[in-house]
C-alpha cells in the first residue's frame, strides 16, 4: 500500500494566501472526493500538489511513500507516480496522441526497459476501445480541436496507460453529457484496486453516482472542514452548503479566491 500525505498545507499565489492548511491522507484502494463551493482552494490543492510553478508552498508538507515531493520538479513528481487530469488539459499541435502516451508511459521506466511498439499499440487499442474512443484518435494532435468530452476521455486514457500511483482528477465530469460521464467513471472505476489511489475534485453528486468514494471531504476557507462517506454527498446535493456554513460558522465574505 502507497500513501499520499498532505499536512498542515499552506499556498499562496502572488502573495495571497489560498489554503490555509489543508490536511488530508489517501492510500491506494481509496477513492477521495474533495467538494465544496467555488473558490474555496480545491483546484489549487490539485496544482500545487503537481508542483504548478504559480502557487508557492509557504507551509507544510506534500509526502508520497515519506519522501517530501516538494523537493521534487513536476516531472519528478510525475515519474514518482502522480498524475493530475486537469480541468482544462493544454493542446499541443505536432505531437500525436500515441507519441505522447509512449513517450509518457517511457519515462516512467528504467533505460532499456522501454515498452515495446507492437505491445504499446495492442494496449493503446484496447483502452481506447473499452473508453469507446474512435482509433483515429491516437493520430490526431494532442487535444487540439478535441470537444470538451474528448479531452476529457483522453485525461483517463493517458491515466489508463501511465498506471500512476495515484490519480488527482481536476473536475473530470465538468461539461460531460451523460454518456460520456458513464464512459469516464468506467475508466476510473476500471482503475480502482490495490495499486491505485485517486482524489477527485467535482462540485456535483452525479459523478458520484457512478463512482461510489470511500472518503468525502468539503472545503471551505482553504482547508478540508468536514469529512466522511458517500452520504456526505448526498446531503450536500440535497441542502448545499448553507448548513455546514452554519454548523462551522462560516461566512460567505471569508472565502478565498481560486485561480484555475
């Protein structure tokens, strides 16, 4: 078992404070859901645990297996097993979906260890077939001129074929009609098991209607306030926020503001 840990999380960017100490443990063969309302960190506990160069760590500690992945670059991070699907995935004109994804997928090896071609392709194709992706995908650049589902599913196909440790998910289901969030919660479903933890970020209880979380947690004021099941999210879908505002205290005017 692999553990992620998140404690006493300061972030600021240009010098204004976004999380205030965000605390938050996820194992593999856990799913976390972290929800709450706009502006309150959620994406930008997501980047910073990336190593995004905008949001600055002022305070505490980002471990993976011990090890402090703050002294680690984004790469670093990324072949130490972390992988961020992000709300709004960057188009890349000249590189290929498949070489993207072998190339990703090499990184992550020892030299000489490289995946081999014929090995690569029957495994791209059987991912994107179960994703139900068209093959004309694999050749066409990286999400440009992608609809907002097609990026969507190729975040869990890069997810699918990386295999990282653990999967943050940055609003997956955000603009997804719903036969795409089915297809969607499938991959990440399909990626559930000993070897894999994931920690979604989604303002709605519908994606969680596919994806059943182990764990719930609410931010507000940049820090995780309440926590618990999958009933925590149906309560929220049912009253919103105002009763937890009201049970912790809280006023709308100390919110913070979130950059994406």
């Amino acid at each position: 078992m692999a553990t992620l840990e998140i404690k006493d999380l300061h972030v600021e960017i240009d010098g204004k404070e976004i999380l205030k100490g965000v605390n938050l443990t996820i194992n593999t063969n856990e799913v976390h859901a972290i929800m709450g309302p706009n502006g309150t960190g959620k994406s930008t506990l997501a980047s910073a645990i990336m190593g995004h160069p905008k949001y600055e760590v002022t305070q505490g500690e980002i471990l993976l297996d011990g090890e402090n992945v703050l002294e680690m670059e984004v790469d670093e991070r990324a072949k130490a097993g972390l992988f961020l699907a992000m709300q709004y995935p960057s188009e890349i004109a000249g590189v290929t979906n498949a070489d993207f994804l072998r190339s990703a997928i090499n990184a992550r090896r020892e030299e000489g260890d490289e995946i081999s071609l014929m090995k690569f392709i029957k495994e791209l194709d059987k991912t994107m077939d179960f994703l139900e992706m068209p093959e004309e995908m694999a050749q066409r650049y990286l999400n440009e001129g992608f609809s907002g589902g097609e990026k969507k599913r190729n975040e869990i196909l890069q997810m699918m074929m990386i295999k990282p440790t653990f999967g943050i998910l940055d609003e997956i289901d955000s603009g997804l009609d719903i036969d795409a969030l089915k297809v969607v919660s499938k991959g990440i479903n399909a990626m559930r098991g000993e070897g894999f933890g994931c920690l979604m970020i989604t303002h709605y209880q519908r994606l969680l209607n596919y994806i059943t979380p182990d764990h719930v947690h609410v931010m507000m004021q940049g820090k995780v306030v309440k926590s618990g099941g999958q009933e925590l999210a149906q309560k929220l879908e049912a009253e919103g926020y105002e009763w937890i505002k009201a049970e912790l205290g809280i006023e709308d005017t100390d919110a913070v503001t979130e950059e994406a």
